[in-house]
C-alpha cells in the first residue's frame, strides 16, 4: 500500500465561521491563532483593513473579512479570533467570527466551487468541502490576500 498517495489526496483545512457561512484555508498558510485585541490604525487605508500589530517585533496587517466581503457590522466578543497567517514572505492577520476545527479533506470531498452563493468572488475559492451535513467554503487564501485591495495597507506600511 503507497501512503504517500493517501496523503497526497487529504487536505487538512482550518475551519472558521464569517456570519452564517463556513469557509475553510489549508492548515499549511495558519501561524497561529489569537484573541482579537486592539490595533493600531493606519490613515488612509481602507476599511476592512482595520490596522497593524506588533507581534513579537513583526508588524502585522490586520484584514477584518466580516466588512471586506460586507457581512453586517462586526461584533467583536469571545469568540471573535485572529489567524496569523503566513502569505509568501509577509505575515498578515485575518479576523473571523470564531474558528470551529481543523479538518481533513479528501480529494473526493472537495467539489468545484459554483460562480455565485457566496460573499467571495469565484476567483478567490478553491472548492467546496463537504463534510457530514457541513459543507466549507475553501478559500485561496494567497489569491485573497494579494487582491489589488488589500496590498496598497502593505505599500502604506512600507512609505
């Protein structure tokens, strides 16, 4: 039996709940996840960039993805999280509702994602995972997070 083509055909994805939908990115791209805490503001950057942090000498950009994909105001409680993540050579934080699991997929569960339905624009989405009665939105976290959008806060950052 070759385990190599098994764990070729298994994703594991991390879990998180924007409003009443579930998305999922790959495991891979998470550094780690914290509490949502304050940030610091960077003028002239657009809304759903809500600001930096400085986490452990490293400043981070933090995206609230709630106001980006224009998901309702946002409330931010105890289940309100951040996942750092890695995105090539920039770190960057996301905030999300709350984070459920991380869940393996395999290739027989993740279905070509449809062109509507979704706060995400089709080029953003890998597919869609199904799992038992859930079903995960799987995101192109890089795709994301290199939109034209959201690398003017990087350049703001840099000037």
């Amino acid at each position: 039996m070759n385990t190599n083509a098994i764990q070729d055909s298994e994703h594991e994805v991390l879990s998180f709940k924007l409003g009443q939908e579930e998305y999922g990115i790959s495991i891979l791209k998470v550094q780690e996840i914290r509490g949502y805490e304050s940030v610091t503001r960077i003028a002239n950057t657009a809304e759903h960039i809500k600001g930096v942090i400085n986490l452990r000498g490293i400043i981070v950009p933090i995206i609230d993805m709630r106001i980006k994909f224009k998901l309702g105001t946002p409330v931010y409680d105890e289940f309100t999280v951040v996942i750092i993540m890695n995105i090539g050579a920039q770190v960057m934080g996301m905030v999300v509702d709350s984070v459920s699991d991380v869940v393996t997929l395999t290739s027989e569960q993740i279905k070509p994602a449809p062109a509507m339905g979704t706060a995400l624009n089709a080029d953003y989405l890998t597919g869609l995972g199904t799992l038992d009665e859930r079903m995960l939105i799987l995101v192109d976290i890089d795709k994301l997070m290199r939109a034209d959008d959201i690398q003017p806060a990087e350049q703001a950052m840099a000037a």
